[in-house]
C-alpha cells in the first residue's frame, strides 16, 4: 500500500484477535472514555 509490499501477509504474523466473553461495564467504559480524552485534550 504505501512503499514496498510487504514479504508476508499481515494475517500470517499477528495472531488472531481474542474474543472476549465479558461485555464492558458502564464503569469501564467511563474510565476508558475519561483516559480517551485526558489523552486527547492536550494535544
């Protein structure tokens, strides 16, 4: 895509994703969503 091409197929090297049993909580969410921004504002 950009430069040269790669030598292997990207679906070879990285594992595959984990599926994870447990939804989220509300709370989890909100501290993801509070780390987000405090990340994001001061740039």
């Amino acid at each position: 895509m950009f430069g040269r091409h790669p030598r292997q197929p990207l679906d070879l090297c990285l594992p595959s994703p984990v599926s994870v049993d447990q939804i989220p909580t509300a709370t989890d969410l909100s501290d993801y969503r509070k780390r987000l921004l405090a990340d994001l504002l001061p740039a």
